[in-house]
C-alpha cells in the first residue's frame, strides 16, 4: 500500500507540474495518472485504496468545501439574490431535458434510460468548481457582482438536487414507480443540511472560544465532526434526509460568522491540507474510469456532451436574466459550470450494477464527461477569468 501511495503521489505531482508547464489545468495530468495506474491499464494501486476509494474521495471533497465555508461570504451571497437559487438547479434541469432530446437519437436509448442518463451527466463538479472560484476570490476577480461566489454556492447545492433526481429515475427504469416523495426529499435535504451544518458550527465556535487550543487540534475535531455528518447521512435512508457535504460547507459558513479570526486561521491550514487532498481525489477518479467503455462510446457520445453542454450554458444564461451582469460575465458563468467529474466517478457504474440494459451505455458518457469537460472546464476558467471578469479595486 505506501509503494502505491507513493507512486500515486509523486506521479501526480510530475504530471501535474507538466501540465502546468503546457499551460493546461494540472487536474488533468493527476486524472491522466490515476487511468495509468488503476485496475484498467498498470494496475499499480493496491487494490486496499481502490476498496476505500470512495470514502477518500469524500474526505477530500470535505477539506474543498470546508474551505469553501471558511472563505465565503454570506452577505456578498446575498447580493446575488434569485440567480444564486436558479443556479442551484436549472443548468441541471435544462442539460437533462437536452439528454431526453438527444440521446434517442444518438444513442438509441429510450425516453426513460435518457432521463436517467442526464441525471447522471448533470451534476457539476465542486472538486474542480470549488478550487477555481476560491481563487478568483483571493485575487479578487468577479467579486465585486458576487461572480465566484455564486458559483461555488450554486455548484455545492446542484449535486443534491441532481443526485435525488437520479435515484427517482432508476427507481423509474427498473420498473417501480416515480413517487413524489422522492421529490420532496430534495427540499428537505438541503434544509436540514443547512440547519444542521449551522448548529454545528455555532457549537464548535462557542468550544474554540471557551478551550484554549491549538489551531491543529481545532481542524482535527472540524474534520471529525464532518466524518460524523458524513456518517449519519449514510445511516439514514428514509424520506427524512440531510445533505452532510452541504452540511459541512455551512458548519464553515457559521463558524466563520461567530468567530472570523480563527475561520481565518484555519482556512490556511485547509489550504495546506488540499495539496495533497487534491492529488488523491483526481487521481482515484481517474483510477474510476476504463477506456474500453470510451471505446464503445463512440463519436456519438462526444457530440451527446457537446450537445447538452450548450442546453446547459442555456440554463445558466436563462439564470442570470435580469441580473446586472455583462455579456463577458455572463459568458463566464456559463463557462464556470461545465467541469464534471466526481458524481459521475460515484454514480455512473450504479445503473450497470443493477444490471439496466442502459447500463453499458450510461457508464460509457459518464466516463467520457470526466475525461472531457474536467480538463477542459478548467482550462477553460483559467484561460478566461482575466479577460471576462473585472478585479476589484485595492487588489494587487
């Protein structure tokens, strides 16, 4: 296992500083290892990490937004207003009703198994998002209109929406029944996410300010308060619901509201534990994917991403109506939502697992969204946020 981790490690950080050096996102030179070294080429990773693969992935996915928490604003949130809300769930429902459109025809899939297929490419992905609006937080681009943050808030809150939508879908597909419940789980998902992330970090701020302790031990009980979050969330399956990882955001949100200066502090030392946060989770994506299914895909599924990809600018365009945006930041809205990478890793295996005649075909796109729109969404942000957005005044 450690010559695993190792290797994982220092390939990724080669790659990724070659990419860097090609002018390409470094995520892509991480992805690029993990499909070189899992169980679908090399086959050098112990397969202990590939049985924990999951779990590490949404340790990593706690750090990014646990910085997330730390560093976003509410009050500049609010600004935003209806667009923030919109974000959270339209892009999702126009890129779905584009796969309905599409897939038949590229793909010969019917309108149930396209449904199921856009529920599974919906979903954006914060790995990638979250890291990328951070930064044009620090270096102030876009956030005088609040750009970055609705973004980050609008990409943490579409996983749940897209994700309760999948499972009604499957529910669908495999004979059973759309029951409106399932639709009122995703409500009440984010409620009591939001409520119970916010009880948490108004506890864990009144314990930071009555113990006297040191600013490692304090990340160590946020992180393990967040593992129990993440627990509990697996523990309950009936209609009564929360959302840990939203959760987990808003427990940062609220610590940083009652006690800023140690949210401050501890923000720096999430950033130190991201580096090598970041290496595990895309390199164990990449791990995830096997290119015999790109293989089987074929032409007809890059023209599928491509075509729902312009559904969803469309719904990100349609967001942002009535919003005092300009045409070059709306444009980068539209860019910011397109990376996909960690849902798809997670849930695009589901439907061939249970044995769905679709299930061949859906893992085949899901697989082929990570490899294209991850690396290219993040290329794609980096090359334009200095040309599409204004920095704020007072900023280096």
């Amino acid at each position: 296992m450690l010559f695993s981790i190792a290797l994982m490690l220092l390939c990724g950080m080669i790659a990724g500083w070659l990419c860097k050096k090609l002018h390409l996102p470094a995520l892509m030179g991480m992805i690029v290892t993990g499909i070189a070294l899992g169980p679908y080429a090399l086959n050098l990773i112990d397969g202990t990490i590939l049985s924990v693969s999951a779990e590490l992935r949404k340790i990593a996915l706690i750090i990014i937004l646990t910085r997330a928490g730390l560093s976003l604003n509410m009050e500049d949130l609010k600004k935003v207003g209806r667009p923030a809300v919109l974000m959270c769930f339209l892009p999702a429902c126009f890129e779905m009703v584009g796969m309905v459109l599409l897939a038949p025809r590229l793909l010969g899939l019917n309108m149930i198994e396209a449904a199921l297929l856009g529920a599974v490419i919906g979903a954006v992905s914060p790995a990638v998002i979250v890291p990328k609006m951070l930064k044009l937080m620090e270096e102030g681009f876009g956030t005088e209109k609040s750009i970055p943050q609705l973004i980050l808030a609008g990409a943490s809150v579409d996983d749940v929406f897209v994700i309760v939508i999948f499972y009604a879908f499957l529910s669908l597909v495999q004979g059973g029944q759309m029951s409106p419940a399932s639709f009122v789980k995703i409500p009440v998902s984010i409620a009591f996410g939001i409520g119970i992330g916010a009880i948490a970090g108004i506890l864990l701020a009144y314990l930071f300010k009555r113990v006297h302790m040191r600013d490692t031990a304090k990340v160590l009980i946020f992180l393990s308060v967040s593992f129990l979050l993440v627990t509990a969330e697996d523990k309950l399956t009936g209609n009564i619901t929360f959302s840990a990882l939203i959760a987990v955001m808003c427990m940062g949100i609220a610590l940083q509201k009652r006690r800023r200066p140690v949210a401050e502090r501890l923000s720096v030392k999430f950033n130190k534990l991201w580096v090598g946060a970041e290496l595990m989770l895309f390199i164990l994506v990449g791990a995830t994917v096997d290119l015999h299914y790109v293989q089987t895909a074929g032409w007809a599924a890059v023209i599928l991403l491509f075509g729902v990809l312009v559904f969803r600018m469309a719904g990100v365009f349609f967001c942002l109506l009535g919003t005092k945006l300009s045409g070059k930041e709306r444009l980068f809205c539209m860019i910011g939502y397109l990376p996909k990478a960690t849902v798809q890793a997670a849930i695009g295996g589901i439907p061939l697992a249970a044995g769905l005649a679709c299930g061949n075909v859906i893992l085949a796109v899901a697989v082929m969204a990570i490899l294209i729109t991850a690396p290219l969404g993040a290329f794609l942000i980096d090359l334009t946020y200095k040309r599409l957005l204004e920095r704020s005044i007072g900023q280096d």
